[in-house]
C-alpha cells in the first residue's frame, strides 16, 4: 500500500496519463450502462414464486379448479380429524375425574377407618 501511495507525487506529475485513466473510466462506465440497457430488454420474465405456481400456470383454469376442491376435501378432513381429537380428549378428562374422584373417595375411606391421614 506504501508503494501506492509513493506513486501519487509521480502520476500527479503526468496529465497525460491522468487524461488517459479517466477517459478509460469513462468509456467503460458508458459502456456498462448501454450493456444494461440492451440486456434489460432481453430478460426472460421473473419466475413464479414455487414450482406449484409454475405448474398451475401452464395447466389452465381447469387444474386450478381441481386444486381448489382438492384443497376444500382437505379442509374437511383436517376438521374431521379436529373433532375426534377434541372428543378423544373430553374422554380422557372425563376419565381422569372420575379416577381422580375414585382416589379421593379411597382415602376419606382410609381417613374414616384409621383415624388420621396418611399423608401427614
């Protein structure tokens, strides 16, 4: 890097090459842009979001249509499923209070017979 900078007092003294470098610069830089220009208008179209989009684009109104009830039957199943789960576990409450009550009952009853609890 200092031998860099050690060249700056030398190309200050050069306008020639300083002329040179910038006009280089110059043409590059307008050459870049017009390249983007040119190449803007050659770009195929963006892509669609996933390959699902892709493929629904390709096959019409008709398979979006069918993947739309597709959709539909699922959410009927998924609702299905939703209601026996929430019966399952209204059984398993269910169950756990009576076994819960089943246990308190079993020790009033030791309670009653023994005298004292036997916890304490």
């Amino acid at each position: 890097m200092e031998h860099l900078i050690a060249l700056l007092p030398l190309l200050s003294s050069m306008p020639a090459l300083q002329v040179f470098v910038g006009a280089a610069v110059a043409v590059t830089c307008v050459a870049m842009v017009l390249r983007a220009n040119r190449d803007r208008h050659e770009v195929p179209p963006p892509a669609p979001g996933s390959v699902g989009d892709a493929m629904v684009h390709l096959q019409g109104p008709a398979e979006v249509l069918s993947l739309l009830r597709d959709l539909r039957e699922l959410g009927r199943q998924q609702v299905e499923h939703l209601a026996r789960i929430a019966e399952c576990a209204r059984v398993a409450r269910d169950e756990a209070k009576a076994q819960t009550d089943l246990l308190r009952s079993i020790d009033r009853e030791q309670v009653r017979n023994h005298g004292h609890d036997w916890r304490e």
